[in-house]
C-alpha cells in the first residue's frame, strides 16, 4: 500500500510539474499580445538602481529625458536570443535622437554569465543585471517583457514576449518626435 502511495504522489508531482512548465513556456515564449497602453493607465516607471556588467550602478535617472526600451531578458532565454539583433538594430537606428534600449538581464550567474555573452554578441547598449528577478514594480512574469517609456518617464507601452521591430520602430516615432518635458 505504501509503494502505490509513493507512485501516486510521485505522478502528483510529476502532473503539477508539467502543467507550471508548460504555462511558463507559454509565458516565455511570447504567448502575449503587446499591451498599448490607454492614457488613464499610463504611470510614472518605477526609480531603480541596478549594477551594470562593470559593477557601476546605474539608475532610471541616468537615462532622464529619453525614450527608453526598459528589456527585461536573460542569456537562457531563446525568445530573448532570437530578437537581440533587431534589439541592436533598433539601438544603433535611433540612439541618435535620444533612444536607448536598456537590457535588464535576470539571469542567477549575473555577470559572469551575462558579461561574455554580452561581449560575443557585441551589445551596444546598457546591460543591467537583476539576478534572480526583475525589478520591483515593473511586473515582469516572462521572457522577454519589455517596456516603452516616454521622455517624461511614462510607461506607454508594454509587449509581452517576442517584439516585432517594425512594431517598435512605429511605436516610437510620435516619442522620438516629442520634445524633452
């Protein structure tokens, strides 16, 4: 009687561990539409502070008067890997009129992990590091999530896994456009 108990439990464990993997697969794997977001939900992004791959801390602040693409992602993450070099394009195109995409990796080595890997594939732009987790207030439950910030520090937009470039670049032009608050 014991040993169909353990059985039992052991199949409980397995059935509860397949069906968390298979939501978070759906969560990581971009199983979620961008969310625009209306004017009575636009907030104020939420201040944080976070080491960058040479151990400087680097805050929200730092970034004041830009428009920022605030992505949260990590180097295990294939969604995350798939859209980095459109990422990059992105950065490159516009950091000229006052964007910048600001990569927050969550991955539990920090910069061990994420320093070579950001090197190989030649990052342009900020890497901060968040092991374990994102960052308070932003509500991040997969990878990749990003969000669009505005020159007056509004959340405008958030997307939800895997973001199409054509997309963003459309998302930003009215921002780009807009002059520092």
């Amino acid at each position: 009687m014991e040993k169909i108990r353990q059985m039992i439990a052991g199949l409980a464990a397995f059935s509860i561990a397949a069906g968390l993997g298979y939501m978070m697969s759906r969560r990581v794997s971009g199983g979620n539409a961008p969310v625009q977001l209306q004017a009575k939900d636009k907030k104020k992004a939420v201040p944080f502070t976070l080491p960058d791959l040479a151990g400087k801390t680097v805050g929200l602040s730092d970034f004041q008067g830009q428009v920022l693409l605030v992505d949260f992602w990590a180097t295990w993450c294939e969604p995350c890997l798939d859209e980095l070099p459109e990422l990059i394009d992105l950065h490159k195109r516009y950091s000229g009129r006052g964007f910048s995409v600001i990569g927050i990796a969550v991955d539990d080595a920090g910069a061990e992990a994420v320093g070579p890997f950001a090197r190989a594939h030649r990052i342009p732009y900020p890497i901060l590091l968040a092991p374990g987790g994102g960052v308070e207030g932003f509500g991040v439950y997969g990878l990749p999530t990003a969000f669009l910030i505005d020159r007056g520090g509004l959340i405008v937009k958030r997307y939800l896994g895997p973001k199409s470039v054509r997309e963003v670049s459309s998302d930003l032009a009215p921002l780009l456009d807009s002059s520092p608050p």
